[in-house]
C-alpha cells in the first residue's frame, strides 16, 4: 500500500467482510498523500462488480487502472473435489475476473483515455500445485483470459498483464504459516528462501501500473523468489 499510495493515486478498495481493515488502509493511504474510498462488494457477483466500476467513476472520474486480486483456494485434489468447490473457486477466481476484465475495459473504452488491467494470478498459472485442481485450473484460465482479452483490446488503448505471485504471507497461506514443519518445507523450496511480504508484490503492482509498464500487453510477470525454477540439482 505504501507504494501506492505514495505515488498519489485514488484508490477503491473492494472490501467483502472486513470494513474495519479496509479504514485503516483508507487511512493509511491519505497519510501517504493518496485518496481513498471502500466499496462493499464480492467479486463473485457480477451486480457487485459492476457497481464497483459504477462508483469509481461516479467518484473519480474514470478508471485507469484495475487490480483484480481477489482469491480463494479449496486445496482438494482432483479425486476429492466436489461441484459444490469447484464452482465456488471458479466463481471467484475465474469468473470474476472475466467479467471485472470486461466491466473496467467497457469503462476505459467508453472514456477514451484507455487504461490497464492487472490481474492478480499465480506462479499456478503455469505451475501445477497438486491437491489444489481448482485453483490451477482457474489460474489456467486466468492466463488466456489475459492474452486473449490482451490481444483483443489493445488497439483499443486498454492493456492487461497478468502478475503471477509465488507464495505470499496472507490469510489465504495461514494454514502453512501456522505449521512450522510446513513452512519449513515450503521455504526450503524456494530459492530465496522465505515466502514474499505482501509489499513485494504491490510494489510490482505499482510498477505494472505506471507508465514504466506502457509496452506490456496479453502477458504474465512473475514475483515469485523463483519457486518455479526451482530445483534439487539432482
Ligand atoms: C497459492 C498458495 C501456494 C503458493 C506457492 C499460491 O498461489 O495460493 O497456496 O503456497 O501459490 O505455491
């Protein structure tokens, strides 16, 4: 957040259950010399979503950028996992983003200026992670929505990258975080050794953000203290 909020943009923050947070980062953000508002919204709706962009514009004027970061992960293997998580998973995480991908293009086409997508994916996009099929399907999915819809937009002024993290210490990682003898063994995979604070990845975020990032388009960057090349040497 630091980042962002130094570098002066105006931010919604979506929220789905925890206002309280989302205050703080308002917060947060204004002390760094930013703006920002929270939206109640769950991206597995596409009334919420819409509304979403609604507001921002209502609020801001337009829509330059957005960060499409939401996700859940049921962690069942191919074998166990149930319609009922699946869809779930899809939902939030493949759907989702579909569709905040086309609501925010829409906007950005229709106010002339153009603008950029950053979807927030995974090293699984690319990567399997076993016992978690859903999630990696979606991720899957994630990565062609990007290139496709990429290809597609981008004579039209809108771009859309896919940032792909490796294992980030968040909420979505506590039941590792909180075994030690897990964590261990997920450390020890990854070549920089630790997993990544949530700042390394909003700091590539920023980046993806600016200007800096104007030649990029249908394709995928990933922070991920190299997990995906990982390898015993054997
Ligand atoms: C998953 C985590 C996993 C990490 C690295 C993330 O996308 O949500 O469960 O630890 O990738 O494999």
């Amino acid at each position: 957040m630091e980042v962002v909020g130094s570098l002066g943009a105006k931010v919604v923050i979506d929220y789905r259950s925890h206002p309280d947070r989302t205050d703080d980062l308002i917060e947060e953000i204004g002390e760094l010399g930013g703006q920002a508002i929270g939206v109640q919204a769950d991206v597995g709706k596409l009334e919420d979503l819409q509304r979403l962009v609604d507001t921002a514009v209502k609020t801001f004027g337009k829509v330059d950028v957005m960060v499409n970061n939401a996700g859940i992960e049921t962690r069942t293997s191919i074998l166990d996992t149930t319609p009922d998580d699946f869809d779930k998973v899809l939902n939030v995480n493949l759907r989702g983003v579909f569709f905040a991908t086309q609501y925010a293009a829409k906007q950005m086409i229709r106010q002339g200026s153009g603008g950029r997508i950053i979807n927030i994916s995974s090293v699984h996009e690319d990567w399997p992670m076993p016992n978690n099929t859903p999630y990696c399907v979606a991720k899957g999915g994630v990565r062609m929505l990007t290139r496709t819809a990429g290809v597609e937009l981008a004579k039209k002024g809108v771009s859309i990258v896919n940032l792909g993290p490796g294992a980030v210490a968040t909420p979505i990682n506590n039941s590792t975080m909180n075994n030690p003898d897990l964590l261990a063994k997920l450390d020890s995979a990854i070549p920089i050794g630790r997993m990544a604070e949530p700042n390394e990845i909003a700091s590539v975020v920023a980046f993806l953000a600016s200007d800096g990032a104007s030649y990029m388009t249908a394709t995928s960057v990933f922070a991920d203290g190299g997990i995906m090349m990982s390898s015993p040497g054997l």
